[in-house]
C-alpha cells in the first residue's frame, strides 16, 4: 500500500506555477504496463509502441490528437475548406514556440503565428541610450565595445543599449538542463589543468613554491566544486531603420554585431531566432516606447505551444497528426511569467485582452486557472465577461483538474459566465492509443477533472472534449512532440472544435455571437449516459451537428443574445444549489430575475424589438416552475419551488429551461442549474458503508458532522479485487466565502485486497461534507472497499488564542462535544511576523500604448516600497495579507511583489500566492505593484502593510491547571493527560513564554504565531498568537544617561567627526589645535582625522591617510601594549578593569590605523590611480608596503574576515595567486554578493590566465550587480 497526501491542486500556482494540465504531483507508481497515472507528460517513441502491436496490424494515429470523438473528422471530411482558415486564436498560456512542428504554416500557407507577445514583462530589456563613436562601435551596459554593421539602415543616428541575463528568459527546466550540461563540460574541461597544477606542485622547486603551486590547485579545485554556469549576458541594441524599430542581440557574446539579424516586431516579418549554446530556445522581439523598452519573447515552458498544438497543428504530410483546425492562425500572449515559474498575472490577461480585441482575434484560449473564493466576481473576471460581450470574442478555459468532489471548478473557466468551461474526457481509442491500456474501457471522464457547480449554482462546466493529446512541444525539449492530459488539454480540444464551426459560419456569411455558439454546441452534445452529470455538463461536443444547429437558427436576434440569470434572494446566484441544514429537506421558493444582456453598441432599436415568448420547463417533479414567461430587454421574472422532503440521500440534479416558443430544437436561451445534496440520515459518531466500485467509478456519500465535530478519522479497507487498486479520498465542504481549498482533503492511495487506509482530517466547519471515492479511471478491475468516518469533537470556546503582551495569562476552556476524549494540550509559536508600512509609494497614469486596457481605460499604477533587514539567512515570506489567494476575484486586475538586495539584483518575485524564499542576510527593499483604471481605489492602498513571515523554532508558550498556578513565575506547566467525557470541560490558563525564550531582534508590534494542539495527532490546531511588546520601563533612581560630551575634549571630539574632509577643512585644522591645545597626547583626535580622510573618497588623498595613519601609530606604545597582554593576570579588580580597557582600546585603534595605512599604500598601484599620481619611488613604496604588512601581521592574522583583502593585495604583489585565492574563497561568505569580492577573484583568475574562470566571473558579476532595478 502507498498514499500520497495532500495531492497539490491544479493550478498554476501549484507548484510552482504549471498550467492546468501538469499541476498534479505524479503517482510514482507502476502496476504494470497499461496502468498510468497522472503522468502527465509522456515521450512517445513509434518504434516502441510499435512493437507491440500484431503482426500486420499498422500503428494508428486516430486518437493521439483526439478528432473523431468531437465529430471533428466528419466535419472535415464534409467541409474540407471549414478548417479554421479564416480564424485567429489567441493562445493566452505559456507562449508558443514558433518554430515547433506543425505550427509554422496553415492549411493554405498563410504564417501560422501572426503575433508573439509577452504580457508578463518577464522578457523586458530596459533600453539606454549609447553615443555611436567615430570608430563604428557603441559601448554596451556591459561593457563589452560592440561593433555596428555599416549596412545597417538607421537615419537618426541614435541607439540604445541594454543587458539580459538570458537565463532569466529561459524556462526553468531548460536552465537545468543547460546548467547540468555546463557543469559535465567544465568538469571536463578543467582536467589538463588540474593535472598541471598536481605535477607542478609535485616538482615545485623549495617551499614557497610548493605552497603556491599547492594553494592553486586547491583554488581550482574549489573552482569545480563550487560551479554553476550563469549563462549567457546578452547585449542587446534597438534602433530605428527609417521604417521599424529593430532590435539586435549579440547572442554569440563576441561584441560583433554584423554577424546577428536585425529584428522587427514579431507581427510585422514574422522574424524568430534561436538561443545556441544547447539551448535551441526560439525567441522573438516587440519594440516599445520609442526603442527604450525592448520585449525579448520566449516561453516559459511546453506548455502553450502543445495546447496550440491540439486547437491547429498542420502538418501537410501527415494530415493525421494535424490539430482540430490546422487553418486557424494563431496570436501567442505569453501570461505565465517565467519568474513565477509559469504563473498567470493579472497584467499579462489584461495586456492579453488588450492585443487580442486589437488584432481582431476570433477566439482565446486559456489552460489556466486558479480556485476561486467568489464565482463570478472580481476585477478581471469582470473584464473577461464584458470583454467577451462587447467584443464577440469566444473564451474557451479549462474547467480545472481539482475534482472528483463536487464544486471545484476553478476560475475563470467553471467559475465565471462568459468563459466557456471545458471537462476532461478520455475515450477508449485514447486509453488504447495513448495510454496502451491493456483493455478497454468506456468512454469517461478524467478522474481529476472539475466538478460543478460553482457555489453560486452555475454549472461550471459547459463543455465536455478529449482531455489528452499528443501534441507538438517547444524545440528546447529536444522532442517533437509529447502526450499530456488535463482540462488544458481538454479546453483547446474545444477551442479547435469551435475554430472549425467559425470558419464556416464565416464562410457562410452568417452571424453567430459566443452565446450562440454555446448554445448550439449545448444543444447537440451528446450525453455520456454513464458519465457524471457535473463532470460533462451538456455532454460530448459534436461539432457537425452544433454547425448544422447554429445555420439553422442563426438568423434569430433571440438567438444572439445572452440572458443573465440572478437570484437575489440567494445574493445573485445563477442557480439554486441546496446542501446545508435549513436548506434541505424542506420546500424552498426563490424569485428568479432573467433578463438580456446586449452588448454595449446593440443599437436601441434592437433592444426595443426584443421580445421573445419562452415555454418554461423543468425536468424534474420535485422542481416547480409557471409554464411560459415573455422576455423583453427589460428582463423578466418568475419563481420556482424546489421540494426536496421527499428526496433519498445523495446528489440530486435538475434544470429549468427556459426555451422561445417558436423553436423546434432542444435548445434554451436560458438554463437554471438545481442542484440538491441529501446527506445521510444520521447523526451517530461513527458512519459506515460499503461499495463496490471499477474503473472510473465516483461513490459521493454527504454527510452532516454530529454538533460540535472538530475532525474525523477517515478509514477504507479493501474488502475484494485483484490486484493492486488506485483510489481518490476526495473529502469537501464547500462555504460561499472561500474556495474548496479552504476545507478540503484529497488523498491518493494504492490498496491492495485486505489492506486499509486511515488518516485523521480536519473538520474547519459544520457545513456538509462530501466523502468522493472514486476509483481512478485507468486502474483496472473492480473492487468492493468498506468506508468508515469516525468524528471527534474536542474543541475550545475561541477559535484563536491571544496571548497577553503584559505576560498574564488567558483563560482557555477545553471542551469533548461527542464523547470520550483524550486532552494533553500542548503550544508552540514557530512563525514570526514583522508589518512593514511604505516608505514611500508612487502613483502614476500608465499611457503607453501596451498599458491600454482592451477598452481604451486608463490604467493606473501604484508602487508602494519597504525596506527590510535579515540579519542572518532565513527563510521569509512576504504577503499584503488582504490580498492573499485573491487572483480572479480581486478587487484589483493586477498584483505583483518584487524583491531587490542593496545591489539591485531582483532576488525573488511573488503573486497574491504568496510562496517563501531563502535569502542571506542584508539589507532589502521589497516594492508591491497595484494597477486598476480608478485612481482612488489605488489610493486607498497606499499604506498598506506588507507582512514579513519567517519560521522560528519552537518557542512555547506555558500551559497551567489555573490562573493561580500560572501568577507564580517561578512554577512550569502543571498539566497532564486527562480524559473528558461527552460535554465535560477543562479550564487551562495559557501564559506567554518568558521574554529570554523569544527570538532575537523582536520588536515592539511583531507577532508570533502557532498552534494549540489538544491532543496527540489532532489535525484541527488551535490558532494561538503573541504581540510583542517591550510593556513600561521600571522607575529609576539614576540620572538619565548622559547624551551630551562630558568635558570640552569630548565635544571638541563629537564635533569634529561630523566633518566632511573635502569641505570642512578650515574647521578640522581649528577643531584639531584646540583639541591638542587642552592635551597635547590626547590620541583620539588623530584617530578621527585618520577616519575622515579614509571615506570612500579616500583616492583623492591617499598620502595623507598614510600620514595620519602614521601619526595615530606614533602616539600609540606599541612595547607597552605587548607586554601587558603578554602577562598572565590575577582576577581583575575595578582598577585593573580599567586599565584593561584602556589598554584594548589603545591596540584596537593601533590595528585599525595600521590596516587603513595599508590598505591607502594597495590603493596607490591602482590603474586608475597611478595614471594621475604616478608612485616617485617604486623601490621605496614596496619596502614601506611590505614593512607595514608585517607589523598589521604581528598583531593579527592578516587572512581573517576583517583584514583579509590586505593580504590578497599582499600575495598579489608577490604573485602568490593561489595564495590569495585560498584567502579569498575563504572569506567570501554567504551573504549578499560583494562587488570587490567578485572583482578581485576575477581579477586573479586573470593573472594567473585562466581566462575561462575569469569570463565566468565577470558573467557573474554582471548578473548580480545590474545597474538599475528591473521595472514592474
């Protein structure tokens, strides 16, 4: 037996961040040759299936991309010429690769991709401008002197640089791939060189050289170890050519830029190129902003190019391979952002929209989508709906892989009204030709697919379409092709369905809105009677027999126009879904409101021709509904009555229809879900049942949890079958405020015959639990298993404990609601929080032209900044906690979270999913970007606190048997086990742990937060949480301290190191002689005169730190020093503790005046330093050099943290490399990167000519050191 737990969610934000067909973790499990499951992806090779077939028997193509099943093989077959020509899809995902198989051309030769974009930003190159000089080359960010084609067209004469780290464009899984290989090479590489280096230390001639040749090879060697390839930086220039913007990158790193192509916008020549180096990653370019902004497009994944793959593929000789439509053309909007690791953002959708209503597009795709707290609402829900109305334009989304239970259908596919949401089918020439299953099975759907309804009773899946194909993929995947399955698979299915019946409905001349679409699509569906109802909605699509409906009904103005449903005495709901105690078993009458809705340029003389007579029906006795209603643009209202006394236990389903009188089909203008869930009539503390089940098999049991329930224990036994058996545990309770996830278990388990499975679960509400068992759809032979859910109802009176910042104790009572209970509390705090307010934000009007909103409204944008300090690495999470898991139903269309270190490096990017990071220790500024087309909502948030979550380890709070107990500080916790019988209570007094338990760095407002745990292996924790406050200082009878110079020499002291050396000298000379005025040996003015000329503008003065470094020497007695700290000492008395200090005091600014002289003597060899002060006596300035290296070196190790880089400059001068490497590797640290510590090692590598470690380094430092912040 084997289980999975906790199987992630399909969705992009899972982990981290696929698309809907590869979300979900693959069973690592293999039964036997025909038992596959959730393994998404899938690498054909002809030859091995082949081998398997019968002798004679030919390999067949029928099923690998899914045609016949749709009806999509007849349609073609009758209308040739309908193949999508004609059409444009939008693929909204991960990007298309324009040089995959099948998707360069269509079926009439015409471009196959018309445009490539990039709405995530990921790709973005800020542009400078570069001054062309005399000798033909620019100089780029990098550094490197590019060389310009003289054939280049550009009248104007400008240019603009700018730099791309090109792993940051590639796909995470590429830059793995290329990383292994580059460590394999460079392994490879470095061995002549290692053997060099072992022979050279062997033959060394004396000591010192042995040591050197020793340290080299040590250095190399860490060099290996430590390898990781930072890939290419690529130099890229924009210029204007009279006609376009053009863009060049120096791909090959050489600088000459006449060997690489000058590239327009991807829509205007059609021009792609390729990333070499083993990467074989296609790419293309858009021009923003007059050259200043340059969009490098890739994809972030196979993804999207495999799900345009399955809507149009054309491959002219081997037709059978082809996609749904091999016509259609394609618009490529990139939306998974590669820094998320291929999520979704609301600012790609909506640049999305914006390009797709611009190019005129026919349809969008989407194989994305997110769990959804509010169905239907939301500010870019809202922007898709209307989007959708105004514009014509078919969405087509995937429903969501999150099922089998029921109402998990995920936004903005099974969630919203205008998207049409597609379910996941597998037929059996599928499971035979894509899966070899070693039998065959029915038709069914996905066993991960979505169910609806939504919580407001909308269907939440539309349409039913083969949801698995074998499909081209991008060429970086070094494959073809490659299988893969989810509803992102199931959605172009669709998608490609619904490009043939446009194509010839364009053909035609004949009108046809997204509505109509549906509905003939709805209408002729074929119903998979064995099939869950919520899994297929209508059922199969037949694209032939929907063509024919919509010819036939295309005319009627009715026929065009959707129809909004709202309930509002159910909060607008769109159907009427009962499962919760007072809703079921009772009568339930609602008003129903239905009404038109025209889009926004409908002409008023259609609205006022509106006026459809409608038959209304209902399919079911126990749903009551008037028999006919008339509908004009005013809308319309009935009621209805849904009896469910008399209903058995279980899931019930019905609809009311609401179809115009005239027509002769079977389709609605309007159609209202009635969904009721009976749960089992019992209350008992244990539940228990038995069922037997196949393949594809779904057993729902509901629930009602006894009053006062906390968890359950869940237990399965295989009671019969044969051999080993895969079963969902999809446990549910659904809440109309937050998603299924919020109450949700799902469970994946192998039983063989006898063995159990049993896991304690949660029970966060008392609202009806669904138990979904379904056996998983190609898991062979049947099986008869035993369920049994056992409740425990242990439980407090507050569902979140706050502990007292005063350090008093909180009363917590323990309750056991059902019966016998084992109680042995227990806490821990292991999270710390930290809320940040802006430093400042910024709120500005976006009005450039890829900004636009797909409806011309003005985009504005806020950016709020918080500084943020680790003073050791952690692992952190940053969130604006009112925001979180909020995506298509929040308020605001965009939100994205940067993180930057002190070099501008962008170290981590985040989404309203908020996910941890590890980062060193440094300084940070974390900037939150908002954007919504109302200024004033964005005002609203300017102040918004970031929250900056970290683990702690596990601080505990105390837990007593009284409040007494808990007033003595000086007594520990009190309690033990004990036993509580049903409605018997226990009184606990719960205190905060004491001040020197807390973490180090706490501060006054932070939080601490964790759990209370009632019981050994309770899944249902109590929240417990401790603000810190530092609570009244004690009263004092000592004077406040001192804040001001104690004598004049003190003030003449504080003074002076306000100073600026460069301007203030006129007050430091009078400051110095008053100060020598009052004590002539006074040694501390010398030490702050050392400090103020040694600033970061020390290279402007270097001799005279060397002189005032002299001077605070001079002062100290160094032989005194000596001998007192070479003397052993009795125990110190006050006297001596004086001295002591004075003596440390007088060493540690001797040290530091001995390091600052040397470190202004390395200074004075610098290139740039010795071209305007040349050294007058070389021979002079090694002995002084040398001389003052052994003194620093007489009082301190030389390579320690502190005084390290004296000693690299020291074995640098005496071309001990290696030697300074050891030094330098050993003091690199694990922090932020260090500028100089980079240079230096760059440095040496140079000197000691290993010019491949050196490019190396100086790729590194290019990418951690960017001169500028990468822009939202």
């Amino acid at each position: 037996m084997f289980s999975i737990d906790s199987i992630e969610r399909s969705y992009p934000h899972v982990h981290h961040r696929t698309p809907d067909s590869i979300i979900m973790r693959q069973l690592l499990v293999v039964h036997c040759v025909a038992f596959v499951v959730l393994c998404n992806l899938s690498f054909l090779g002809a030859a091995e299936q082949a081998s398997h077939l019968a002798e004679g028997e030919k390999f067949s193509n029928v099923a690998l991309l899914p045609k016949e099943e749709t009806g999509a093989t007849r349609f073609l077959s009758a209308n040739p010429e309908y193949d999508g020509r004609g059409v444009i899809v939008a693929i909204f995902d991960q990007g298309i690769d324009p040089g995959a198989s099948g998707l360069r051309v269509t079926s009439t030769g015409a471009p196959k991709i018309i445009d490539l974009i990039d709405g995530t930003g990921s790709g973005d190159v800020p542009m400078k401008s570069a001054k062309l000089e005399s000798d033909g080359t620019i100089t780029s960010l990098t550094g490197r002197s590019l060389s310009i084609d003289s054939d280049w067209n550009n009248p104007t004469g400008k240019y603009f640089v700018g730099m791309k780290p090109a792993f940051d464009l590639y796909p995470h899984d590429l830059v793995r791939r290329l990383q292994a290989e580059a460590k394999r090479d460079f392994i490879e590489s470095q061995r002549p060189r290692e053997i060099q280096l072992i022979e050279s230390e062997k033959t060394a001639n004396g000591e010192d050289a042995r040591k050197e040749a020793s340290a080299r090879l040590e250095a190399l060697r860490e060099a290996i170890k430590r390898f990781k390839s930072p890939g290419p930086i690529l130099d890229c220039v924009t210029f204007h050519d009279g006609d376009h913007w053009r863009a060049v990158i120096d791909l090959d790193e050489d600088g000459d830029l006449a060997d690489e192509t000058p590239m327009a916008d991807y829509r205007i020549e059609h021009q792609f190129g390729t990333f070499g180096g083993g990467a074989e990653l296609n790419f293309s370019v858009n021009i923003y902003d007059e050259g200043k902004l340059l969009s490098i497009v890739t994809v972030c994944g196979n993804h999207g190019t495999h799900v345009a793959g399955i809507v149009g593929a054309n491959y002219p000789s081997n037709p059978a391979r082809n996609g749904l439509a091999p016509g259609v053309q394609f618009v490529s909007v990139k939306i998974g952002d590669t820094r998320l690791d291929g999520m979704e953002t609301g600012v790609a959708l909506m640049r999305g929209l914006a390009r797709t209503a611009e190019l005129n597009c026919d349809l969008v795709n989407m194989s994305y989508g997110e769990p959804s707290s509010t169905p239907n609402r939301g500010a870019l829900i809202d922007s898709i709906n209307r989007f959708v109305k105004n514009r014509n334009i078919v969405f087509v989304a995937s429903a969501g892989n999150s099922g089998p239970a029921l109402s998990t259908v995920g936004a903005p596919g099974g969630t919203s009204s205008f998207p049409i949401g597609v379910g996941a089918y597998v037929s059996p020439a599928m499971g035979r030709e894509e899966y070899a299953l070693q039998e065959d099975l029915p038709g069914l759907p996905f066993t991960w697919t979505s169910r609806g309804p939504t919580t407001d009773g909308d269907w939440g899946v539309d349409l039913f379409a083969p949801g698995a194909a074998i499909a081209p993929v991008s060429q970086y995947s070094l494959q073809p092709s490659m299988r893969m399955n989810g509803t992102s698979m199931a959605a172009p299915n669709a998608c490609g369905n619904i490009a043939l019946m446009i194509s010839g409905l364009k053909a035609r001349e004949l009108s046809y809105s997204s509505t109509s679409l549906l509905r003939s699509l709805q209408a002729t569906s074929e119903i998979q009677t064995e099939i869950d109802p919520l899994a297929q909605g209508p059922g199969l699509i037949q694209i032939d027999h929907a063509f024919d409906h919509h010819v036939a009904n295309s005319s009627s103005t009715s026929f065009l126009t959707p129809v909004t449903v709202s309930i509002s005495s159910r909060s607008g709901a769109r159907g009427i879904y009962l499962r919760e105690a007072g809703e079921v078993g009772r009568r339930v009458d609602v008003s129903i409101q239905v009404e038109p809705d025209f889009p926004v340029e409908t002409p008023n003389s259609a609205k006022l021709n509106y006026e459809v007579p409608i038959r209304l029906t209902s399919d079911a006795d126990w749903v009551t509904v008037g028999s006919q209603l008339l509908l004009t643009h005013g809308g319309a209202r009935f009621s209805a009555t849904v009896d469910s006394r008399e209903l058995a236990p279980g899931l019930h389903i019905a609809k009311i229809q609401g179809q115009p009188d005239s027509q002769v089909g079977n389709e609605s203008l309007f159609e209202i879900p009635v969904v009721v869930i009976v749960p089992e009539p019992t209350s008992e503390q244990v539940f228990r049942t038995t069922f037997e089940t196949t393949s594809g098999s779904i057993q729902r049991i509901f629930l009602n949890p006894p009053a006062g329930s906390r968890s359950y224990k869940l237990r399965v036994k295989r009671l019969s079958g044969v051999g080993e058996g895969v079963f969902y545990l999809h446990c549910v309770q659904t809440s109309p405020v937050e998603s299924f996830e919020a109450a949700e278990s799902k469970l994946v388990v192998s039983l063989g015959v006898g063995e159990e499975f049993s896991r304690e679960i949660s029970l966060p509400t008392d609202r009806v639990l669904e138990i979904c068992t379904a056996q998983y759809w190609s898991s062979l032979g049947q099986s008869e298993l035993e369920l049994e859910v056992t409740y425990s109802g242990l439980s407090t009176t507050s569902e979140t404990v706050s502990l007292a910042s005063n350090g008093n104790s909180v009363p917590v009572r323990v309750i056991s609601q059902l019966g016998h209970e084992r109680v042995s509390p227990s806490a821990v705090l292991n999270r710390w929080d930290r809320f940040l307010a802006p430093q400042k934000s910024l709120l500005k009007l976006l009005s450039d032209e890829r900004n636009t909103t797909w409806n011309d409204e003005p985009t504005w944008q806020l950016i709020c900044d918080y500084s943020f300090k680790l003073e050791k690495k952690d692992q952190v999470t940053f969130a604006l906690s009112r925001l979180d898991d909020l995506l298509y139903e929040s308020p605001f269309p965009s939100y994205r979270l940067f993180v930057f270190d002190a070099h501008n490096q962008l170290v981590h990017a985040d989404d309203v999913f908020p996910e941890s990071v590890s980062l060193p220790e440094g300084d940070y500024l974390v900037q939150i970007e908002l954007r919504h087309t109302d200024r004033d909502h964005l005002k609203e948030m300017d102040d918004s606190l970031l929250t900056v979550t970290r683990p702690i380890g596990s601080v505990r709070p105390s837990i007593f048997s009284s409040r007494a107990v808990a007033a003595a500080p000086w007594k520990q916790s009190d309690v033990n086990s004990i036993e509580l019988f049903e409605q018997m209570r226990e009184d606990y007094s719960i205190a905060p742990p004491p001040k020197d338990k807390l973490p180090k760095g706490l501060q006054p407002g932070d939080r601490l937060r964790g759990q209370l745990t009632l019981q050994s292996g309770d899944p249902n924790t109590v929240s417990i949480e401790y603000f810190y406050s530092d609570g009244a200082q004690p009263a004092s009878s000592k004077s406040p301290k001192q804040t001001v110079p104690t004598d004049e020499i003190d003030f003449l002291l504080a003074k002076l190191g306000t100073l600026s050396w460069e301007d203030d000298q006129e007050q430091i000379q009078r400051l110095t002689k008053r100060v020598l005025a009052l004590d002539e040996e006074d040694l501390d003015v010398h030490v702050v005169r050392l400090h103020l000329a040694d600033d970061d503008d020390r290279k402007k003065h270097l001799g005279t730190v060397v002189e005032l470094a002299d001077q605070v020497i001079d002062h100290i007695p160094q032989n005194k020093i000596r001998k007192y700290f070479d003397r052993r000492r009795p125990q110190e008395t006050s006297k001596e503790k004086e001295t002591k200090k004075k003596w440390e005091t007088a060493r540690k600014h001797l040290i530091d005046a001995i390091y600052r002289k040397g470190r202004a003597l390395a200074y004075m060899e610098l290139p740039d330093v010795i071209e305007d002060h040349p050294i007058k006596d070389p021979e002079q300035y090694e002995k002084d050099f040398d001389a003052n290296f052994e003194l620093l070196s007489s009082w301190v190790d030389p390579a320690s943290k502190d005084y390290f880089l004296l000693q690299i400059r020291y074995d640098r001068r005496h071309e001990n490399y290696g030697q300074a490497l050891k030094v330098l590797n050993k003091n690199f640290g694990n922090g932020q990167p260090v500028y100089f510590h980079y240079k230096k090692r760059r440095d040496l590598y140079e000197l000691l000519g290993w010019d491949d470690l050196q490019d190396i380094e100086q790729h590194w430092m290019w990418r951690y050191f960017p001169e500028t912040k990468v822009p939202f």
